[in-house]
C-alpha cells in the first residue's frame, strides 16, 4: 500500500513544483518591458577617430559627473554589468556604471600601443551570424550598431605539436555534423564511437534551459528537487554535471588522442576535463555549432554601443572609478558604494547595488566581512575557488597578413603532447622554477586582425597575434603589490620566460612570422587583477568545476543576494566568457525588474523573424 502511495506523493510533490516556477514565469509584471519598442535605426558608419571614441569609453569619474538621483549602481564595466544596465535603461531606469580600469568594456576593451591594437578577451563567439535569440539581445542593447563578421567554417584547429614530430592536424568544423563527418575521416576506426559522443552532446544539452530555473523558485523549493531527486523530471542537466568529461571519454574510446580532441577546447572555460561536469563540455559545442563570428571594428566596438544606450535614461558609464565599499544602512540593506579618488572617498547613494566584480571581489572585498559570512553565498566560496589565472602575449607583425602563412578567421590550439588533462593538472601544479623548464602544454594562438574586416581601413600592412595559456597566480603574486610598469627586472624577466615560451611554439607552427616580428606584449595573472580587477589572476570567475554547477550551488549564485539591494550579474550567475556574462547579465535584469523579460524578448525575436521572413518574400 505504501509503495502505491510513493508514486502519487511523488507525482504531487513534483506538481507543487511545477505551479511555483510556473507562478514565476506568468507571474505579473511589476515593472516596465525594456523589449517594449523594437529598434529600427540603420547601421551609422564606423567611428575611426580615437578621441571620438574615447569621448565614449574613458569617461573620467568625477562627483559632478555623477546623475543627481540614480536607480542603480552598478559596480564594474564588463558585459554582465553593461548588458545588466543597458536593460535597465531600456526600462527607463537611471543607471551609474562604475568602472576601476581607465576604459570601459572588461575584457571587452582593447589597447593601443606602437601602432598596433589588441583585444584582450575576445577571440570568438557564436550564436551570432544568424538571428538567434542571443543576436536580437545584443542588437536590443546595442541600437543595431553592432556588426559581427563570420570566422571560416573550420574555425578551430587542434594541432599536436611535439618536438622532433611531424604537425598532427584536426580542424573543426561548424556545420550540422560536419564536425564528426571530419573526425571519421581521421578515425575511421572510431566511427560508431564518434556517433555515440555526439549522440551524448545532443541528450546533454536538452535540459540546459530549464536548468537555469533553480536560479529563480525559492530555495527551499530548489532543496526540495536536490533532496527527493525530483529535479530529473523538469531536465536531466544535474544529473550529467554529476559526470565528468573524462570519465566519459574513457568509457567512449581508448584512443588517447580522439579523447583530447573531443575537449580540446575545454579552455574555454579554463578547467580540465577530469574537473569539469560534462553538460559545460557539451553546452560549449552546441554554441559553436552554427559558426563562430568576431566583432566588426574589434571588441571596443561592444561597449562604444551599449553605453549610449544606458545614457539615453540619463544614466552613466565612469572609469577609474574604484568601489571600495558597498554601503549598507542601518537595517543592513545596499543604499550606495565608497569610490575612492584620489586620497579621499566619495559616497553615492542609489537603492539598488549591481556587483559585476564577481562573487569572490562582491563577498571578500566590498562587503564587510561579518555580513559577507552571514550570507548563503559563502559556503560556496569555500567550496569553489577563482579559476586557473592565465597569460596572455600581445605580438605585433611588420606586414599583413596576406605577406604571412598563417591562419586566416580562425584559431589553433596548440597542444605540446596528447593527453593533456594530465599534462594540464600537472603544469599547474608545479612550482615556477619547475615550469621555467618544461614546455607549455597548451597554447591557444590567433591572428585576430585577419578576422576584422575594416581592420585594414585602420592599420594597413600590420597584422597582430594573440596567445593565451594557463599559468598559476602564485607564479607571479610576490610581485602583487608592485605599481604596474615598475616591477622590476626580475619580474620582466621571468615573464618573458613564459611569454617567449608561446612565442617559440607559435613560430614553430607559422615559421613565416618570425622575422616579422616588430612588438611584443605579456600580460600575467596580476596584470589581470590589474587591468580587470579579477581576485586571482582568472578570467572565466568561479573555476567551473562539477561542484560549481551543482543544483544548490547553481540556485545559490542567483542574482538577487539575500542581502537586500545587493544584486549580482556576470559570469558567475551564469556561465563564463562573453556569452556567459552577457546572459547572465539578462537574468540579472529579469530579477531587479521582477518580471519576465525571457518572453518579452521572445516576443520581439518572434517579431524579427517574422519581418524578416516577410522581407525575404517580398523581395523574392
């Protein structure tokens, strides 16, 4: 009698469950739509002059900048924050963007330097040469005005580079299966394998979307689907987190090097495959499945567009701005921040507070630690580190890129040795003077002038060269407190250690490069916490591990903090990289709007395809 009870109990349990996240979704508005008018203005030409454009992105703080009453502020420049504030400008809210660096973007800004431009962070996103969801969001927040141009359909390249063998090649395809299609052809052997990984990806990804929802229900209600197990029947996306990308592999096939291949790009999101759940592996696929694309004019071009938008309501975008503190009232609710400038401190009041400083920065730093402690976040902090740090070298070349045999639209991962999980844990792991001597098992290199098409309107006859690899903080964290520019000899010369160290591989790989080479550039960890305010060196936030994506701590690192006011946006309410941030920047949205701006923008997506649709037929 008992066992027939259980399945109705259940059955009831999980309907209860049903009605609150339904209550959440159809729940009345309480606020205004920021999808509310559709944006029809044409594509203006692209700005080229540097002041005009600084006009934009290097806004001084100063108190008379600042608007005389504000609805929030928002601490940081990066896209979390700015996709936050821009929907919320949409809504008619007055928004304050404080950002600590001397231009706004995050690791969406750019540099200049002897002639050459880089990016700091964007290399490649997906999901926008076509009119997806995510594409009517960016065009939303940005006016229109933001223009992406299509990598090449074999965007990615996975090269095995081991010293004294011949180069090992596997492009990656884009395309509807052409991925596997070219994998069979190298592994004719692995093809039913190769089927089944990709059979895999496809059940992982379903239930990625109704994941997020833990984010939203009550907590008590997200304990409830933990505890009973409930969760599986709304996605299966918690039950493969429980599974990591390795272990997968392993059961898939025994051949070493198709398993690299399968996560070659598992930098990504910066943790190693025996670390990672396999739903961050698999969701990472499915974004570059329909092509990758790169910003047209560079990645400045992302925040010269969002910040006229948050303006429009009379809000701001401020740089060196440091947010020392987040003010609390009496009642222990957000009512403003400290910024330092200068020697002193100036207060801001506004009644909501925006943290893009990730939760590490929001929670050890900003907020004082007795009320940090207290809060449900930080358990999770103890449980979840900062992700690996990184370095990133900045090479500029004498001539264009036509000169050159190189890459063209695309990007190479470049691995020293197959199985490099191993590889990977184990470089982490040593001590600096150990690394100075062994190769750098992975390097990510890109030639991003060759993917901006009015790159050559700027810089005619110069190309740039991007690589990144994994380095730990501590490498580098006696040198922490040094100013940046002047820390000393042995800091350049332990940095040009690794730096040259990507440089070598690279020109192994593209020996045309190397007597082209006219400037170079090395970022390490600290400049990371220099440049971008980052708590260990780390680009991608909370290291993205099985454990982070957990169902309570996924519904703990929500948007709104159980501190009243304090809100949170960026990559660790969400996922990393730009697309990460970006929405995790929407839900944030959604939460300091209370409303359900996931069907407002469904609605206007709708919309566009339907009008778009219309065009095609008309013309036709």
């Amino acid at each position: 009698m008992a066992m027939g009870l259980l399945p109705l109990m259940v059955a009831g349990a999980a309907a209860v469950i049903v009605v609150k996240i339904l209550h959440f979704i159809f729940s009345k508005p309480s606020s205004a739509n920021p999808f509310e008018k559709q944006c029809t203005a044409e594509i203006r030409p692209k700005v080229m002059d540097q002041k005009q454009r600084d006009q934009v992105l290097k806004q001084g703080f100063s108190k008379d900048k600042v608007p005389d009453v504000v609805d929030a502020i928002v601490i940081g420049s990066g896209i979390g924050g700015l996709s936050t504030a821009a929907l919320l400008s949409k809504a008619g809210k007055k928004v304050l963007v404080l950002e600590q660096h001397d231009q706004a973007g995050g690791c969406c800004h750019t540099f200049i330097d002897k002639g050459y431009e880089f990016d700091v962070g964007i290399h490649y996103i997906g999901e926008l040469n076509y009119q997806s969801v995510t594409k009517t969001f960016l065009d939303h927040i940005t006016n229109r005005q933001l223009e992406w141009a299509p990598l090449a359909e074999d965007f990615d390249e996975v090269i095995f580079a081991e010293k004294d063998k011949d180069l090992r090649r596997y492009p990656v395809y884009s395309g509807k299966g052409k991925w596997a299609e070219s994998l069979k052809k190298h592994f004719p052997e692995e093809a039913a394998n190769i089927d089944k990984f990709f059979n895999i990806m496809k059940d992982v990804r379903k239930g990625s979307r109704t994941a997020i929802l833990v984010k939203f229900i009550p907590l008590w209600c997200a304990k409830i689907l933990e505890v009973t197990g409930l969760i599986n029947l709304i996605t299966n996306y918690y039950k493969w987190n429980s599974v990591l990308v390795s272990d997968v592999l392993a059961d898939i096939t025994e051949n070493q090097e198709l398993r690299d291949i399968l996560c070659y790009n598992f930098g990504d999101f910066g943790t190693p495959p025996s670390k990672a759940g396999l739903p961050m592996q698999a969701l990472l696929h499915t974004h570059f499945e329909a092509g990758a694309s790169y910003p047209v004019g560079g990645a400045s071009e992302i925040a010269f567009h969002i910040i006229p938008v948050i303006e429009e309501s009379g809000g701001k975008v401020l740089v060196r701005a440091e947010v020392e503190h987040i003010l609390l009232d009496s009642e222990g609710k957000a009512c403003g921040v400290q910024v330092k400038k200068g020697s002193t401190s100036l207060t801001i009041n506004a009644p909501l507070v925006i943290s893009d400083a990730g939760v590490y920065n929001t929670y050890k730093k900003l907020l004082p630690i007795d009320v940090a402690s207290s809060s449900n976040i930080w358990p999770v902090l103890k449980k979840c580190e900062p992700g690996p740090g990184c370095m990133s070298v900045f090479v500029g070349l004498d001539c264009s890129a036509e000169d050159l045999d190189i890459c063209h639209k695309k990007n190479v991962w470049a691995f020293t040795k197959n199985n490099f999980d191993k590889l990977a844990l184990d470089y982490l792991s040593m001590k600096r003077e150990e690394a100075e001597n062994v190769d750098i098992p992975l390097v990510f290199i890109s030639f991003p002038s060759t993917k901006d098409p009015e790159w050559d309107k700027k810089y005619p006859g110069k190309t740039t060269m991007a690589l990144v690899t994994f380095t730990p903080y501590e490498w580098f964290s006696e040198w922490e407190n040094e100013r940046v520019m002047k820390r000393g000899d042995e800091y350049e010369s332990i940095k040009n250690i690794f730096g040259y160290k990507a440089i070598d591989i690279a020109t192994r790989l593209f020996p045309s490069i190397k007597d082209h080479i006219d400037y170079v550039a090395i970022g390490t960890p600290i400049s990371n916490k220099h440049y971008i305010a980052t708590a260990k060196g780390e680009i991608y936030g909370l290291d993205h591990t099985s454990e982070r994506f957990s169902l309570w701590n996924n519904a703990l690192l929500r948007p709104k903090t159980d501190i009243p006011g304090l809100f949170l946006t960026g990559q660790d309410v969400c996922s990393c990289g730009f697309s990460g941030a970006l929405w995790g920047g929407f839900l944030c949205a959604g939460a300091v709007l209370q409303r359900n701006i996931m069907n407002d923008l469904a609605v206007m997506h709708k919309i566009i395809k339907m009008e778009s649709k219309a065009g095609v037929e008309k013309k036709s």
